[in-house]
C-alpha cells in the first residue's frame, strides 16, 4: 500500500513507494560538464528496486495533502447527464465535456520510467484526475533505464517513456492484442450569426427553428460547400416551402481510427511535420533515435558526453538511412543530458494523448511525432558556458498562474537565477490563490486558498532548487506601478517572461520592454490550443507589431429588445447585475464623497442648482428598503417590470405578424419584422413555485455558489431566454459566458511552457535569428506549426535614413531649451528635420496649427511641464515626405533628456 512522502512544505501530488533514500532536490547544474541526468524530484520519488504489480489504491486512502486535486468519484448508474465536478476541475470541463470527466474518473493509468519525461507525463495526469496512477520505475534516482514489470488490465493505459526498443515493441504488441474499445464523445459547436460557417464538406448540420420548412428541424444532414457562407444539403423539393429563419448547429460525428503496430511503424513511420522549413526533420530524428536504441543494445550504455568515438559509432548505425551525420553526431554528444523544458514539452504532448486514449475525445495522433530543436550543445565548453549564463541571468516573470507555475519550475530545473552567481527571478501577480486554480496551477494546493499566488509559489519553487534568488512581488505591471518598475528596474534584466492572459497587459508589458531593449517571451493556452512568440531586440517584431481583430460586441438595441440566442439574455442578465449591485451604489457613494451632508445638497436643490447624480441618489433613497418584506415587493415589481410590462409594451405596435417595406431601386417588397434573428417576446406571469426565481444577490462572484450570484445571473437570463423563445443554458455554460473563463487543461500549460523554455535557452546561448521559432499548436487535431520569428521591419524616411521598432532617438536639452532648438538638435543629429512633435495626446508643434509657429521660442519645460521628478519624455516625431502630396512620415521615438545630466534610468 502507497505511503506518503517525508513531510515537506510542498506537498507531493501522488502517493509513494518507500524508499530507502530521501527526495532529493535538485542542484544547479555544474561547472565542468554536461549537466547531469537531473535526479528525480520530490514530487515522484521512485522505488529503488522492481517492484510487483501493484494495488490500485481506492481514493479514500490517498492522503488529502497528496493529491492535486480529489479523484472524482466513480459515478452511479443513476447519475444526471451532467454530473457535479469538482470546481477545481471547471476550466478541464469546458475543454473535455462531461462525458470524457466521468470517463478519466473510472481510469487507470500505468506510467513506468521516472526519469524528466515520465514526471513530466505524471504531472499532467493527476492534474486531470484519473481514478489511478501507478508509477514504475526500477532503478535509483540517478538512472533512467526503464523496468520490465508494469501493471494493465482492460481498459486502462499504458505509458513508457525512455524505454529500449525492445520493449517498448513488448509492451506495443499486448497493448494491441487487448484491443481496448473505442469510446466516442461528439461534441456540438454553434456557428454565430453573422460569421463564415466554418464547414467542410461531408460534415453534418443539425437545423433548429426553421419556419414552413418544418420537417427539417431537428435533423441532422450532410453538407456540401459552396462558398464560405452558403452550403447544400441535399434534395429539398419534398419538403414544405421555407418561409423564413433557422439556426444549424455543426455535429461532429464519431470517427474510428486505427493503428499500425510498432513493428510495421519503425519502417515505415506516419509522422507529424512541425515545422515545414525542415520536412525531413522528423524522418531524420525517427531514424537518429533507432540508432541509438541500436547503440545502447550492442554497448548497455548511452553514448559517452562528447565522446568523438562513440559518436562516429552512432553514425555507422545510420549509414542506411539518410540521416544528417552532424544531427548524428550532436544526438550522441548530448544523450546522456536532459534538457527540462524538452521534457516539458513532449510531456504535455503525451499526457494529452493519453487523456485521448481514456475518453475517446479529440482525434488522436498518427502515430510519431518529433521536437526539432535549434539547440545544438556541440561542445562541452560551450555548455558550461551556457549554465553559467543562466545561473546569473536576472528575469521578470510577469503573472504566476498556470503557465507561470510551469515556467518557474523550468527555471529551477534549469538554474536560472542562482544567488551564488547573482542572478534573481522576479515574479509578480496580484491574485490570490482559488480553488479552480488547483487543477492546473501545478505548485498551489488546497492550503493555499486564498493565498497570493507569487509568493505560494516563490515558496514551491524553492523546495524544488533552494539555490536560486526568487522574489515575489503581488503587483500589476501597468502605467499605475511604473514608479516600481522603472527604467532603472529593467536595466538590471536580461530578460521579461509574460504569463498573462488578457491582451491589454501583454501589449503594455510588451511596450516596456521594447522601450528598454528587453527580450520577450510571450506564451498562452486556451482549451487545448497554444502559442509561443519570441521577441529579441533588433532582430524581431514586437508582440504590439501585430494587431488581432478586435473582440465582437453585442449591439445595444440587441441585448435590449432583440435577443437572440442565449449568449445575448446572459450578458443583459450580467449587465442588470453590474447596474443594481455594482454601478448604481459606486454613484451614490461618490456623491456623498463630494457633498458634505444632505441638508447642504437639499438646499442646493432648493435653489434649482444642477448637481451631477443627484437625481439617482434620490431615486436610490426614495426605494431604500427598510425591512425584509421591501425587499421582496421592490423583487416582485422588478420582475413585472423585465419579464411583463416592458414585453407587452413591445409587441403591440409590431404584433408577430407585422411586415415592413424594403425599398429598393426599382421594386418594393414586404417582409415579416419578426423574422430571424429577431424573436417575439412573450410575458411571463409570476409563479411562485417556478425555481429560477430564487435569487440572493450581493457582489458579483463566479466562483462561490452559495452567494447567490450566479443564481441572478442564470435566473435572468433563462426568464428573459423563456420570453424570448430562446434555448435555456445550463448553469455550467452560463458561469462561463458571464464569467468570461477561458477554458483550460494543464496539457496545453505544460506544452507551451515548455517550447517557450527552449526558446529562452536559445536567447541566453546567443544564437542567430534563423535559430528562434514561434509556435502555434492545437491538442485536440493535433497539429503543431514551428514557425521562424517575424524579421524586424526598417521604416525607410530618407535613402540613408530608416529605423526599426527598437531604434530610439535621444536629444539632451536644459532648462532653457527651446522647442526650435530640439527641432535643430534633431537634424544636427540625425540628418533630418521634424514637421511635427507629439507628446503623448498633446500636439506640441504642427506647423499648420493657428498659433503653433509662436511656440518654436517656448522652452520644452513650459510645454511639456514635467512633474519634479521627470528626468525624460518620449515624444513622436514626424518628417515631410520626399514627394508632395504624400503623407507625413513617422518617425522613431525620440527621447527628450529636461537636463544634460539626466539620469537615463529614471523615468
């Protein structure tokens, strides 16, 4: 029986074997070679010897600070199609389904080979929350040789990682005999109004709410495309006329796929290409890999660090294949080492097909798939190099959620940052610590609620590499916290490290680090699709070079009065939720802010002056309930007024039937008004017996179900959905519309983490822009896209004269600096002269401006007006075109110094 790991203040995840020998943490790397196989961590201690099959262990007996997250409970036959999960768990559920939870929740799972890969893979299953995790290994922590016992039984999964050839056919072929079935859950996506329908052709459509073509509705038809928005679905003529209206909701339809075994796969392997500049990249390493399985049977031993003669060896073993020899001969310098974030990467990948495997969604992946990495460590010396750089590098880590708990585990693994060296990484996040984090936000547990989460995992990643410098700030980084992170705060990085998830603070950290010379590592998930972007001064665009188009809004006259589909009743009901409960009592409480007492403001009124607010606040105070029993009339009125009298108001002058005339050139024709995607309403009559009226509300909360938030929101939104003919959503689907929640799985997290590692390995080592690689992938398909970082673009203003996003102009002045004299000192400097400079929203010289031609004379203090402790300003600058009538030409920013011994580290 499973027993828990020594005490320590970082939990582990899973239940351990005994072992003789205590979890060690893991060191920096040394100085004098390759780093050594990294020992196992504390989280997944390995037993010392074979072991037999074992027990699975039923969750009762797992320790309560051992796990992750709590197994979800096998459910009874009688369970309701969607089942309570965890709330730890609601992100994972949006992603996979309900189905595909119950499914993970009765599954066992054996995962043998412990080494950087198999905790990897560990990690990201118990994070799912299969029923069963059994873990393998039979050597020391120090050794990465796979075992020969493993424990299966129908139904369940098999992992092996790092293990010989050999076996890994062993394993394939039982693995195949078995035949384990083949579990499907088709999921159901809704194509919006007034988009493309996304649809290939052989998909299926099922149609809803169709008017005179009756008998389609509710069946499911194939579809042939014919542009991207209209398609065919077959014969139609036996069908009732249409009249008008209709919705389709694209089906996925269950699909089975089938494997070739191992042995028929090695000769012929089916491979998935990331990165398409480089096609025989993984028919290369699929053939680099064989030899070296080959090398380690003949010599019961992997290649020696930097060994010329084993790696002229490995070379032989592919003389069949055409393999790259110096891919060859890199392979056998460095396989004995490990590189954490590779282990990363691959692990998430796995993890995700394993979670594939349990539940039977998403499409699985045929049947190889291998990392091309730019990180050739070709010589030893070059790799001491390498780590020493890291041990002294000094990070910003912006945001320490899900991707920021996995990047600071790679850096500990990697020795980024120690002290010893002077090096530091800075974490910030202002979040406190929530239950739906658990699931994912690998380094928190269940203590922790309620906790910050910089600090929390500052503590965690210490237990993992105590020799690093990790300080934990509990800041936003935007313009309110420039005065903490200012230009002397960035001069002291290296490197910025985003784990954000909203674009407004990737674009301002990615403003700050531009404007300071600062690489930039961009990462981030939704569901199970991810992205890396690399961004290196002078060599890359920026994160802000690219725009993404802008996020849709639901028209006000729709949220109003013309719902329709769920999605528009859910955010009326979250915007009569802001007005009750948030915005109407910010109002009163500014007002009492700016006036002294009410006898002063009834005075006021008195004498017909006009106070902003006032009207609301009397309104406020004239309804003020003072007892229970008013607050259930005022709920009662309310009701009447949103689901009654504003409805039968509505539609008396447009009854359902009511046409108007569309007038076109030469014809005239009437249409029904009511007509898709606008509905009729319908009053609702108050009954109390009906269950969405029972409402508590207080201040908006997603994540607490017992302060009746969500109960208002999903109340409101199903009456006004009911009035308005609309199908009712589902409390889990309306928490993540009126909650905004990105959904998420810890697969995804630890993928992109990892790929975005590697690429900080490359800014470190210093390699050539062809090195770097963005990334895109998506899990569920799966597909991956290695791409090459966009080149940084030069803006040419003269045939001598360009700039780039990084380039930054500088002019000292003093105190009576004139604006003509900037002008003079900018083409004295740089060859050119402005024809227009901008401070921020403020035109300080536009020639053509009435009166701009007096203030040429102005100092740049009285124009600008700094605060006493501005040292500098940037300000944009523009430049005649070359041509007549062609527009004005920008220019870099220039950066204005008020005096000549400026301090340019002070902003």
């Amino acid at each position: 029986n499973p027993s828990p790991c020594p005490p320590s203040s970082l939990p582990p995840p899973l239940p351990c074997l005994p072992s003789s020998l205590p979890p060690p943490l893991f060191p920096a790397p040394p100085s004098s070679s390759l780093p050594p196989p990294l020992p196992c961590p504390p989280l997944f201690p390995a037993p010392p010897l074979p072991c037999p099959p074992p027990i699975p262990c039923p969750p009762s007996s797992l320790p309560p600070p051992s796990s992750l997250r709590p197994p979800l409970p096998c459910p009874p036959s009688s369970l309701p199609p969607i089942f309570p999960a965890p709330p730890s768990s609601l992100r994972q559920r949006y992603v996979l389904g309900d189905s595909a939870m119950q499914q993970m929740a009765q599954s066992s799972v054996f995962l043998s080979g412990m080494g950087g890969l198999g905790v990897e893979i560990a990690k990201n299953i118990v994070l799912a929350g299969v029923k069963v995790l059994t873990l393998h290994d039979t050597k020391q922590c120090e050794t990465w040789d796979l075992g020969s016992n493993f424990f299966l039984r129908q139904d369940d999964c098999v992992i092996l990682t790092e293990a010989r050839l050999s076996l890994q056919k062993k394993i394939n072929d039982f693995c195949h005999f078995h035949q384990p079935p083949i579990r499907g859950n088709p999921g159901v996506v809704t194509c919006m109004d007034s988009r493309t329908h996304g649809l290939q052709t052989g998909q299926s459509v099922l149609f809803r709410e169709v008017n005179g073509m009756d008998t389609l509705n509710g069946t499911a038809r194939q579809v042939t495309v014919l542009s991207p928005y209209s398609f065919s679905v077959g014969d139609t003529s036996c069908l009732q006329p249409y009249a008008h209206g209709g919705f389709f909701l694209p089906v996925k339809t269950p699909r089975t796929y089938s494997f070739e075994t191992m042995e028929q796969q090695l000769s012929e392997p089916q491979v998935l290409t990331p990165d398409f500049s480089k096609p025989e990249a993984p028919l290369q390493i699929h053939a680099a890999m064989l030899a070296l399985d080959a090398f380690q049977e003949q010599h019961n031993r992997l290649p020696n660090i930097g060994c010329c003669q084993d790696a002229e060896v490995l070379v032989k073993l592919t003389e069949e294949a055409p393999v790259n020899s110096e891919l060859v001969r890199c392979l056998s310098r460095t396989a004995q080492g490990s590189l954490p974030p590779l282990a990363a990467a691959v692990g998430g990948i796995a993890s995700q097909e394993v979670l594939k495997a349990l539940t039977g969604k998403f499409a699985p992946l045929q049947q190889w798939v291998g990392q091309p990495t730019a990180i050739h460590l070709t010589e030893v010396r070059r790799s001491d190099w390498l780590f020493g750089v890291l041990w002294g590098w000094c990070l910003l880590q912006v945001g320490c959620g899900a991707i920021g708990c996995e990047m600071l585990k790679n850096f500990a693994l990697l020795g980024v940052g120690l002290a010893k060296s002077s090096g530091e990484v800075c974490v910030t996040d202002p979040d406190l610590i929530e239950k739906s984090n658990l699931n994912r936000q690998f380094l928190f547990r269940s203590q922790h609620i309620q906790k910050p989460k910089s600090t929390t995992a500052v503590v965690a990643t210490l237990e993992i590499n105590p020799e690093m410098q990790v300080d934990a700030h509990l800041n936003k980084v935007c313009p309110a916290t420039e005065g903490v992170y200012n230009d002397l705060f960035y001069s002291r990085l290296h490197l910025v490290v985003t784990a954000l998830d909203n674009v407004e603070a990737r674009r301002y950290v990615d403003s700050r680090s531009v404007s300071n010379q600062k690489a930039l590592l961009d990462s981030g998930t939704m569901g199970t699709k991810g992205h890396t972007e690399i961004i290196v001064p002078n060599l890359t665009e920026s994160y802000n070079s690219h725009r993404d188009p802008p996020e849709e809004e639901i028209p006000f006259c729709t949220l109003k009065s013309f719902p329709a589909v769920i999605e528009h009743t859910i955010q009326w009901a979250r915007d009569k939720f802001e007005s009750a409960f948030a915005h109407k009592p910010t109002i009163y409480n500014m007002f009492w802010q700016t006036h002294s007492s009410a006898e002063a403001v009834l005075q006021r009124m008195q004498q017909r002056e006009t106070l902003e607010g006032a009207f609301q606040v009397v309104k406020l105070l004239s309804r003020r309930p003072s007892q229970w029993e008013h607050c259930i009339i005022l709920a009662r009125l309310k009701f009447d007024k949103y689901f009654k009298r504003k409805v039968t108001l509505l539609p008396s002058p447009l009854p359902p039937t009511h046409t108007h005339t569309h007038t076109h050139t030469h014809t005239h024709t009437d249409s029904l008004f009511w007509q898709s995607p606008k509905r009729p309403p319908s009053p609702i009559e108050f009954d109390l017996k009906d269950s969405l009226l029972r409402m508590s509300p207080q201040v908006f909360e997603k994540d607490d179900d017992l302060n009746g938030h969500m109960d208002f929101v999903a109340s409101a939104s199903s009456l006004r959905a009911r009035m308005y003919s609309i199908e009712v959503a589902d409390r889990l689907k309306t928490k993540r519309i009126a909650g905004k929640i990105i959904p998420a799985i810890a697969t995804a997290t630890a993928a992109v983490a990892g790929l975005v590692s590697l690429e900080l390995v490359k800014v470190v080592g210093g390699y050539g822009f062809e090195s770097f690689n963005n990334c895109f992938f998506n899990l569920a398909i799966p597909v991956m896209v290695l791409t090459e970082a966009a080149p940084v673009k030069r803006t040419q203003i003269r045939e001598d004269i360009s700039f780039s996003i990084w380039d930054r102009w500088t002019v000292w002045g003093h105190q009576h600096f004139s604006l003509s004299d900037f002008i003079n000192a900018v083409l004295v400097n740089y060859g050119i002269e402005p024809t227009m400079v901008v401070h921020g929203v403020k035109m300080l010289y536009v020639p053509v401006m009435p009166g701009h031609n007096k203030r040429l004379k102005l100092t740049m203090q009285k124009l600008i007006k700094p605060s006493v402790d501005r040292r500098y300003v940037d300000l944009t600058v523009s430049f005649a075109p070359e041509s007549d009538g062609d527009e004005d030409l920008p220019g870099p920013p220039v950066r204005y110094y008020f005096s000549p011994d400026g301090d340019a580290h002070t902003a």
